[in-house]
C-alpha cells in the first residue's frame, strides 16, 4: 500500500510512487496488534493532511469531553491541560474558553500553524520521554493531559508512556481515546489499518502497558466515535481515584469478544475478502448498468479500502472532501481525484459511496440534496449496503 496521507498532486502522477507493506499481527502474549512494516513518523506526520476541525461531529465531541472533564477534576485558571496531537486546536479552543492554560503538542508544523494562528500554544515536535523532560525542566507539567487517536500512532509505544508519566504532575490524570480493537474485529473494519496506525488497541493490551510504567487505569468509557472507540482515564499507580467497576466490566466484555483467542484474528481475512467482492461488484454492476457512482471523502481508511479492492477512476471516478488540502489533489495509489463537495451537485451520482462511514449521519445530512435527483448513499463496512 502507498502511505495513507501521501496525497498526489497532478505532476506527481508522472512520478514513482512509494509502496510499503501493510501487514498487522497480533502478539499472542500480550494481544496488541501491531504493524510488521511502517514508513518513519517524520515522514507520516511533519506535513500532515488531515485537520480534526472539518468535522462538526468531531468538533461537538470535543466540546462535550471539555465540558465534562473541566467539572469532573475542577479544572481551572490554576490548572493546565497539555494534549498531545493537539492537531488545529480543534479540543484546546473549547478549554482556553473556560479560562483554563493549555498547551498543545502537535509535530505537524502545518497543522500547528492553525492552532497557533487562533492563539492556542503549540509547541510543533514529536512526543516522547525526551520531550517530556525538555517540558517538565521548563515547569510545565500537566493537571490533564490528553492523547486522543494519538496512542496507535506512535512506533515506541513505550517511550510516549514514559514521557506521559513524566508530565503527569502526581495527582493528574491522562485521557486517552483510541479505536477499540473488538469493532475493528467484530465489524470488519480493516480500512482502519494504514501505516499511520502502528498499533490496534484494546484494554486488554493497554493496562500491562501502562502498569509496566508505573500507571493504573481507573475508569473507561465505550464511545462511539470511529466505529467504536475507548476513552481510558489514566493516573500514577498511587493516584488519588477510586478505580471505576467500568474497568472489570469491560474485562470481561473483551474476553467474551475472543480478544484473547487467536482464532478470533484467523477468521478476519476471509471476512476482508467478502467486502472485497461484494463492492467490486457493486461498482462494476452499476458502471454495466449506465449507473453513475461517485463517493464521499478523501479519509486515510478510504485510502485502504480503494487499494486493496484496486478501485481506480474507471469504477470511481471522483471523490469530494471539505479539505482544502485535499482538494485538486488524487488519492494515493488509485488516483481517483478529489474536489470540494459541490462537485457533486453539479454532476449528481446515482450513487454516492461514503468512505468515511464512521461519519455517515453528519455527510448524509450535510448531503440530503441528492435525494432531489434520486441519488442514494452507499457504505461498504462491515457490510454493502445502500441507504435511503
């Protein structure tokens, strides 16, 4: 597979493209899964596509995690929150509106530049135990400190706890949010592996993880952003909460979800192959039958599903995303190029497939128009199916 993010600009397209392999294996001691090969984070994440604040879903998740989190632990102006990959500032915002200090962590410069433009501090560099003490010799330790959707992304899984366990002052709290393993297997979400993804997360593989380093869960959350996530709240092992029942409960949950039995993983490739054909042939029944289709979205997950089913622009011919990044720009791989939305008002699809299906209600609504021509919505995970 190409990088997911390495979006091709129309002259690129004469040049060669870089393949790596993208194969995910679970470890049977400790059940993370984990990619065998990935590209260097520096060349994933210093110029980085993807900009959390275009999603109005997202954003409103932010605002009510903020809100709750600023009662539940009496944050303050006495107080400060540090979140790593704090992206455009999409969370931080909703905290400095409280009067609460932030400071973001975020090693995409461009996307750092956004944050900083709407004045939330921003320091562009990747995160580890290092960093942690470069911040910690300049007084800045965390009350909370926030990685969401960050943990899976970084290779030395290790080193980025250690250095949250340094910036964590003694009574703090981490929060962490991640896809959570049992949706990915139980629904087949395979579009979520990408090389940016190194690990593929469960509480079952985080807790060992984060005892080794002096750290307790004690309390979860089921959320259901991106298919299916979970949202951990963190302390030193000698912190001050009470460990929630939350944490057994889903102990159990995941075991009865076969997490800890390798047959569980054996039987997610056939299940790969299904969404294959079933959407390949979808594609090619409609193109036979004079049926325009194009999709929604230019996401990373959409990167993966288009390149391992092989869809190019003769079967898709365009997408649309509300990233000017991504626009004027080819999906890596496939090719397929991407517009802004109003591409498809103007050549109104039969069919539009949302590859970002995670986000289905907020495009279907964003996208009810083409219901005016007759057009309808299709997604392909974890099933074909086509929406009304």
């Amino acid at each position: 597979m190409p990088p997911s993010n390495a979006y091709r600009t129309i002259d690129d397209l004469n040049r060669a493209e870089m393949y790596l392999p993208l194969r995910s294996w679970v470890c049977d001691a400790c059940l993370m899964v984990q990619l065998e090969d990935f590209s260097t984070p520096e060349a994933i994440f210093s110029d980085y596509a993807y900009f959390s604040s275009y999603s109005d879903s997202w954003l409103r998740h932010a605002r009510a995690f903020a809100e709750t989190v600023s009662r539940r632990f009496e944050l303050d102006a006495r107080t400060r929150v540090v979140e790593i990959a704090s992206n455009d500032g999409y969370l931080l915002q909703y905290f400095q509106a409280r009067n609460v200090p932030v400071l973001g962590i975020e090693p995409a410069r461009n996307v750092a530049r956004v944050a900083e433009v709407k004045g939330i501090p921003t320091r562009s560099m990747f995160f580890g135990e290092a960093t942690a003490a470069a911040l910690t010799d300049e007084g800045l330790k965390a009350d909370l400190l926030v990685a969401n959707n960050v943990l899976a992304h970084v290779p030395d899984i290790n080193d980025f706890v250690a250095g949250a366990k340094r910036i964590l002052k003694q009574a703090g709290v981490w929060t962490i949010e991640f896809p959570h393993l049992v949706n990915l297997l139980e629904e087949t979400q395979f579009d979520t592996i990408y090389h940016e993804h190194f690990s593929y997360l469960s509480l079952a593989s985080v807790a060992p993880l984060m005892a080794r380093h002096g750290l307790t869960v004690f309390d979860v959350e089921q959320l259901p952003t991106h298919g299916g996530s979970l949202r951990l709240y963190i302390q030193h092992a000698d912190g001050p909460h009470v460990t929630s029942v939350n944490v057994a409960r889903l102990n159990v949950e995941e075991s009865a979800a076969g997490i800890d039995t390798l047959d569980t993983y054996r039987a997610f490739g056939p299940r790969v192959a299904r969404i294959k054909r079933d959407l390949l042939t979808f594609l090619i029944e409609q193109q036979a039958a004079g049926v325009s289709v194009a999709a929604y979205g230019a996401p990373a997950k959409g990167n993966t599903l288009l390149n391992h089913c092989g869809i190019t622009p003769d079967l898709l011919p365009f997408t649309v995303d509300r990233s000017i990044a991504k626009q004027q720009h080819f999906m890596p791989g496939s090719h397929i190029p991407i517009y802004g939305p109003e591409a498809i008002a103007e050549h109104k699809p039969d069919y539009v497939l949302i590859l970002p299906w995670n986000l289905r209600g907020e495009i279907m609504e964003q996208m009810t128009d083409i219901r005016s021509w007759g057009g309808r919505f299709v997604t392909a995970i974890p099933d074909l199916k086509i929406w009304p």
